[in-house]
C-alpha cells in the first residue's frame, strides 16, 4: 500500500480538525499536573493528596470520555466536539476567577476531565473518514494531538512564575479553545458513512465481550501510562532530584514530546508489520525501562530511560487503535469511548501507584517496579490471544485483512 493513498481517501480538513480539536484539550487537560508544584505553595499537600490532584482530571476524562462515546454515535463527532469544548471553558472559567481552597481545586481538576473525553469524538471524526488499510495512520496522526500535553509542561509553570499566579494560567488557556472552537466549526465535517445509532443494549453487548475488556487492559497500560507520566512527572523531578517547578516541567516536556510525537509513528508501523508484533515489542520496551528506572539513576540518565518508555507509550496507543476498528468495525464510536475510558483509569491510577507508596516507603522504587511488572502482564496476554485476534480479523475483514494476517503471521 502506498503512503500517498492516504492523502488520496478521507477527508483532510476532518483530519486536521480532529487533531486540532484533541490538541488544544490534551494541553487542557493535564495543565494541572505541571502547575501542581506552584499550586502546593498556596495549598501544602502530601505526597499521596498531590498524587490524587494531578490524577483527578484523568479520572473526569474516564468517566466523561463514555458519554461523549453515545453521543458521537447518536449525533455525530462534530457536534459532539463543540460541545465537549464548550463544557471544558467552564473549569477554566472556575479555576482562574473563583478557586479558594484545596477542596475548589479538586472540583476543578475533576471538571477538566471534559477535555480529556475529547478522544471520543476526535479519533472517531477523523477514523470514519478512512478505509481500514489506513486506519492506524490516521488514527495516529489525530491521536497525535496529546502532543498538546507539550504545551502545558513547557510554558505553563513559565507564565504563572511570570504573572506571579498560576490562576492567570486558565484564563490564557481560554484563548486557544476558542480559536481551535472557531477552526473546528468551520473545516470538520462528519463522514457520510455513520453509523446507525446504537440502542442501550448494543452498548451492553460490547461490554459483555471479552475482547473488549482485553483492549481496556492494554490501553490503561499505554495510554494511562502517557497520560499519568505527564502529569506525575513534574512532581517526580520535583521530589526525587530537588528541580526548581519550571526546570521540573522542562524535564517532564522532553520525555512528554517522546510519547507525543512517536504515537503517529506507531499507528504507521502497525498498519506495516501489524499491531501485534508491534505492541510485544512496546510492552516490552516499557517493561525494561520501567525495571530500570526503579533503580533512581542519576538525573541524566533517568531522563534518556523515561523518554524511551514515553516513546513506547506513545508508538503503543497507536499500536492498540491500529487494532481496535478491525475487531470493532461497526462500534467504533462506542469501543472507542469504553477502551478511552479505561486509558483514562490507567492514566488516574498510575499517579496513584506512585504517590502513595512513595509516602509508605519513602522511594519510589516499589511503584515503578509494580508498573514493569504490569507491562509484563500484558506481554503475556498478547501472546496468549494473538493466535485467535489474527483468526478473528481475517474472518470479519475479508481481502484487506488477508493481507493484514500476512504481515502479523
């Protein structure tokens, strides 16, 4: 298949959009997790309550991500996005006139979970635009929006430490949802080829599949471990090595362009060799990086480690939705909210996992051991259920799957 078929199908405008749209809520969503070494100044937390904070929104993007999953169904991913992004202005709106205590905080944080539910309208907007060939391309380059997370760690600590507040930080990031809110509502365009509207029960249907539940686990590996790591990371600089918050975020934004930039990457591998073969090789990636890691080497070092397992991370979320719409054609819309949400638990208990036994041991070697371990678990579970996934989608695909079934043999 050549690349420039791509460029040849779909609809670029919708493309473009969707990335655009993921963007600017990516670099939303996880705006607390750089400021949360400034917000400790004014609200002293523990290492557990400063784990929690940084997770909450990824918590709000799990649980939200299902409902605009039913609504990118029912009313199309366009609409559903203008709403998505009208919501997520009023956490901002909150967070930047009204915040009085670590309780309004938490609010806060929960309530930009919004933004993280964007993926439910985003990837199906640009994902129905594409014929199966070309899936995990696409889906990767509007994926590739959590690069918006690079924005966040780069610049977020810089203007709160210039304006002496980190609540300026939420007005200013009014201004590019606005303008991406405009963009969007001029260029997306739903595909003509929707699907029917699921009743209750379809959605039922799907949970009680076991492969359903199968690629949850797999995505609250990669995708939970980006999106925890980006938030938790700043924190973890902060503790661990004594960085200053924007030198902290400067760190966490060069492994957090690894995870970002690499996730397109991944979806272009797994339409070339196959998602399978991909994902044992990432898991695998994140497994040694993590064991090391747990060893809390010297600053330089553990920056290079972690910019690999982001990098693995990334090419990974890419990797499971190159997979995703072969077994789940007709319920894209549903299996990508369900399999989103779980990302998003992966991304709210990672944080947690870190957090908390940091404050029971006092290191955090014992969490970044137990998260090597997990990505060993899903190694094992690739490799138990591959023979049958690879039957699977020959069956339901037809012709483009032979040729898909080839390269995963």
């Amino acid at each position: 298949m050549e690349r420039t078929g791509f460029w040849k199908t779909g609809h670029k405008p919708s493309l473009f959009s969707a990335f655009l749209y993921f963007d600017v809520s990516f670099m939303i969503w996880v705006l607390i997790g750089p400021l949360a070494v400034i917000m400790m100044q004014d609200y002293p937390m523990s290492a557990s309550q400063k784990a929690n904070l940084v997770a909450l929104p990824v918590l709000g993007g799990s649980v939200l991500r299902l409902v605009l999953g039913v609504l990118a169904d029912r009313i199309g991913p366009k609409r559903t996005g203008q709403i998505g992004m009208i919501v997520t202005m009023i956490p901002l709106i909150y967070g930047w006139q009204f915040v009085s205590s670590l309780g309004e905080l938490y609010i806060v944080a929960l309530l930009l979970g919004v933004a993280g539910a964007s993926f439910s309208a985003a990837l199906p907007l640009a994902s129905r635009w594409y014929p199966p060939q070309y899936q995990g391309l696409a889906m990767g380059i509007a994926g590739a929006g959590n690069s918006g997370t690079v924005f966040s760690t780069l610049f977020a600590n810089r203007i709160a430490q210039h304006y002496g507040s980190w609540e300026v930080v939420f007005g200013l990031a009014l201004i590019p949802i606005v303008i991406v809110f405009i963009v969007f509502s001029l260029l997306a365009k739903d595909s003509p080829s929707q699907p029917e509207p699921k009743r209750l029960k379809d959605y039922a249907a799907v949970l009680r599949q076991r492969d359903t539940w199968l690629f949850c686990m797999l995505y609250m590996v990669t995708f939970g471990g980006f999106v925890g790591m980006s938030n938790y990371l700043t924190i973890f600089f902060n503790t661990e090595y004594g960085l200053s918050a924007v030198r902290a975020a400067d760190f966490t934004t060069l492994c957090v362009i690894a995870g970002s930039f690499f996730r397109p990457v991944g979806g272009w591998l797994a339409d070339r060799v196959g998602g399978i073969r991909m994902l044992l090789v990432l898991y695998g990636g994140v497994a040694v990086m993590m064991a090391l890691i747990s060893w809390l080497p010297p600053l330089s070092l553990v920056t290079v480690l972690l910019f690999i397992c982001m990098m693995c991370l990334g090419m990974g979320n890419g990797s499971v939705f190159q997979l995703v719409p072969q077994r789940f054609q007709q319920e894209i819309g549903v299996i990508t909210g369900i399999v989103g949400a779980a990302g998003g638990l992966g991304g709210y208990f990672l944080p947690n996992i870190l957090g908390i036994l940091k404050e029971l041991t006092g290191s955090y070697t014992p969490g970044f051991l137990i998260l090597s371990g997990i990505a060993i678990a899903c190694i094992i579970t690739v490799l138990l259920i591959q023979g049958e996934w690879k039957r699977t989608f020959l069956e339901r695909s037809g012709a483009y799957d032979a040729y898909t079934y080839s390269r995963q043999s």
